[in-house]
C-alpha cells in the first residue's frame, strides 16, 4: 500500500514530463511553412557573401533555416552556392539564387557586374 501511494504521483509526473517532451514545436513542419525569405549582398567577382533564408510561418512567426535549406544558382558562370548558402561571384551576369525549405522555395536575384 505504501508502494502505491508513492507510485501514483511519481508516474503522474513522469507522465506529464513526457507529454512536455513530446510536444516540443522548435522543428518547423512541412504545412507551417508559408513563405521562404533568401537575403543577402551581391559580392564583387571572386568574392564572398553569405545569404541567409528566414521561413515564415502560418502562425506569422519566423525562423532562420539557411543551414536547413537546400541552396542553388540558376546560372553558375555568374554566381556559385554552396549547401550553407554562401555565396561566390564567378563573372559577370545574372542569377537567381534559390532556397527550399519543407517544399517552400524562396529567390534572390544576384547581378555581378
């Protein structure tokens, strides 16, 4: 009986420590994405700049996800991207540097002159 007595509250407690745990909303899923925003600085021929993708979600909430998305240039002789999304001037031109995240893609457009 006394067993019992101390049981019960340890396992409520248990019990609701792990709902808490279980109920943890840092990830982002794939439906609260609603907009993907790409920013950065367009970096001079050899040069260097990180762009960053913040996602917004259906709450109105933002979350920076650059290390999470998949990064890409729409045209490689003009600017590079790497899978963190830095950014490389090649040559001169345009590109359109894209990041997906939960299927939501956002643009930037990169002229190096």
């Amino acid at each position: 009986m006394t067993i019992r007595m101390f049981a019960a509250p340890f396992l409520a407690i248990a019990l609701a420590l792990s709902v808490c745990a279980c109920n943890n909303d840092s990830a982002t899923s794939a439906s609260t994405v609603s907009t993907i925003s790409v920013t950065g600085t367009t970096p001079a021929v050899g040069a260097t700049s990180q762009f960053t993708a913040t996602a917004t979600l259906t709450s109105g909430s933002t979350q920076d996800v650059t290390s999470a998305a998949t990064w890409s240039s729409s045209n490689t002789t003009a600017a590079t991207v790497s899978t963190s999304g830095l950014v490389t001037a090649v040559g001169s031109g345009t590109a359109v540097i894209s990041a997906t995240y939960s299927n939501v893609t956002g643009t930037d457009n990169v002229t190096v002159p």
